[in-house]
C-alpha cells in the first residue's frame, strides 16, 4: 500500500509539474502577471513567495494550477490598467498560454520516452519469418504438450504460421478447441494433439468473452539504438499513443466503447504501485503514457479545460467582441457539471468497476 501511494505522488507530481510548468513559463514569456504556481490542490503544505508569485506544494495531490492576475473575468475589471492583467494580452498570447500546458505534456513524454529507448530499452527485434519460442508461460497447454525455448511453431491446425499474427488469428477466436501443431527442435519437426487455454477478457462494450491462449512469449532480443534512433522511436510511439487515444475518444462519444474503460485517481494509483513493483524504468515508462493522455484530454473542447478556452478564445475572435460576464459563468457552470459527472463516473469504475478490481 505504502508503495502504491508513494507511486501514485510521484507519477501525478511529475505529469502536473510539467504541465502546470508550461503554462507558467509561457505565462511569463507573454508578460502576464503570475500571482500563484501550486502542485495540489489547497489546503497548502509549504511554500514561499519570490517576486510576485507565491510557489507552493499543497495537500490533495490530484492536480495543480497557475493563477493569473486578471485570470478571473471579475478580477479583471479591478486590474484594467495592470499591465501584466492577462486579460488585457491578445488573443494569441493568450492562446499560447493556454496551448502550453499540454503542448509541454507531450513535449516531455517524447523527452522521456527517447531517453528510455538510449538508456534502458533499446529497440526490440524479433525473427520476422518465422515464430521462435522465448519463453513458455506455466500451467499453460504449451507447456504441457513439451514445447520448449528454441522451438519454431510451424503449423496449427494446418495453418503454415510464420509471423505472431499468424498465430494470434488462429488461437484467440478459439478458446477449448483442439488443434494439431507441428513444431521444429534443432532440425527435426515434432507435433502434438494441442488443447488451447480459455481466458475471458473484456470487450470494447465491457461484457466479458473467451479468448483462446496457447502460453507461449515470442523470442526477442533488445539491441542498443542511437539518440537519432531513440528520438525516431519516441515520436512514433507518442503518435501511435495519440492515435489510439483519439480513437478510444470518438468510440466512447459514439457509445461503441464502454464506460467501464474510464479509470481515474484510484485506477493510476494501482497501475502506479504495479508498474512500481516491475521496476522504476517501468514507473518512468507511466510517466510517459499518462503525459501523452493528459495532454489530449486537456485539448478536448470542454470549458475549464484548456481546450475549451481555447475554443472560448476562437469564438471571440470570430465574434470581435469578447462573451459577457454572464456568458461565461453559464459556459464554465455547463464544464463543471460534465466534468463533475466525469469524475463521479471514474471514480464509481475504480471502485466497483473493471479497473477497481
């Protein structure tokens, strides 16, 4: 437990850092006025005060923020004649402010993850021609009918297998079913009777359906990578994250995924403390994905997140004229609401859902 929680700080302490940190910094490149830079939410732990700015550490670990004079529509009346008001800034500056913390986000995942492939991972590279045995997972029928590391899968079911694909086409869509597999042990050829495993897994509706295993793990080997390389890799693998969580986000809008997928501060604290007890290269690699995400989630076109600023910010200029007091008050009420059914929503699956388990 004590793991799980000092995981959970350290991962959210250092994705809310960074981001709260790009909004500071270009906050401060644009003239603005920074009256207070808190990671946590208040009441405050520690803290102290340098020029205008009070920095600060606060309590409830579960985000931070970056105050601005004038940030607050009401404030920015009193502060009209404040040169560093930040309602007085035009518009771009106040869309870079906005654009920077989940700009420094994805920024500092590629960062991350590109000094992982140099320092840590590598880049993995398998056989591409034919499937070798690395590992044999226990209890598992591969084990049971012999096959060992070395071995190259040949056939199943008289299907010619020569990539892991091959395989996992063959295996997953047929949990308990028997099949004849043919395999090759230092030139000779061997074959088997084959009972695949069954597994239930989760499907994007959230209902449960068996999947076929037949426990073996691909032979693989890491091979050092240069930082031209490991920089390549990164930006693949943010783009291909990126990829895949707006993917996940025009399913879940449309109501072909299921809620039960949503995982909020309990569900990163248990992966924190798994990924923890795996390594801290592994904690590290958290970083890296939960970064990618948050970036995208504050993107999105929600009022009191950056992106619905931003959206604010473009209706104004298209408007040439700035929303009412009142506007704005019912825009961020309307956030706050779907953001408060959000929270209830991800908070009742880490408890009682999928990722609560």
């Amino acid at each position: 437990m004590f793991l799980t929680i000092v995981s959970f700080i350290f991962v959210l302490g250092v994705v809310v850092l960074f981001h709260e940190l790009g909004h500071f910094i270009v906050a401060k490149l644009c003239g603005v006025r920074v009256l207070k830079f808190s990671i946590g939410f208040p009441p405050k732990m520690v803290g102290f005060k340098k020029g205008d700015t009070e920095y600060c550490i606060s309590w409830i670990p579960l985000g931070g923020y970056v105050k601005m004079a004038g940030e607050n529509p009401l404030e920015a009346e009193e502060l009209a004649d404040d040169p560093g008001n930040f309602m007085n800034k035009p518009a771009w500056k106040k869309a870079l402010v906005f654009f920077a913390g989940p700009f420094t986000n994805y920024l500092t995942a590629i960062i991350i993850a590109a000094g992982l492939y140099f320092f840590v991972i590598g880049k993995t590279v398998v056989d591409e021609d034919r499937v070798i045995v690395g590992e044999i997972m226990e209890d598992m029928p591969a084990e049971e009918i012999g096959l060992m590391p070395g071995d190259i899968v040949l056939s199943l079911d008289g299907k010619k297998i020569t990539t892991l694909t091959d395989l996992h086409e063959k295996v997953y869509p047929n949990p308990g079913e028997e099949f004849k597999i043919i395999w090759e042990r230092n030139g000779i050829h061997d074959s088997a009777m084959i009972t695949l495993a069954t597994d239930s897994v989760m499907n994007l509706k959230g209902e449960k359906e068996s999947q076929g295993l037949i426990g073996i793990i691909q032979k693989s080997e890491s091979i050092p990578v240069n930082p031209f390389e490991a920089v390549i890799m990164a930006n693949e693998f943010s783009w291909n994250m990126t990829v895949m969580m707006v993917s996940f986000l025009k399913k879940f809008i449309f109501g072909e995924v299921s809620p039960k997928y949503l995982g909020g501060p309990i569900a990163i604290a248990k992966i924190s403390g798994e990924q923890a007890r795996r390594g801290f290269s592994s904690l590290i690699w958290l970083i890296v994905i939960i970064s990618i995400n948050l970036a995208i989630i504050n993107l999105l076109p929600i009022p009191v997140l950056d992106g619905g600023h931003l959206l604010l910010l473009l209706v104004e200029t298209i408007r040439r004229r700035p929303l009412t007091l009142r506007q704005k008050a019912v825009i961020q009420q309307i956030g706050l609401a779907f953001l408060l059914v959000i929270i209830i929503l991800v908070t009742y699956n880490d408890i009682f859902g999928r990722l609560g388990q």
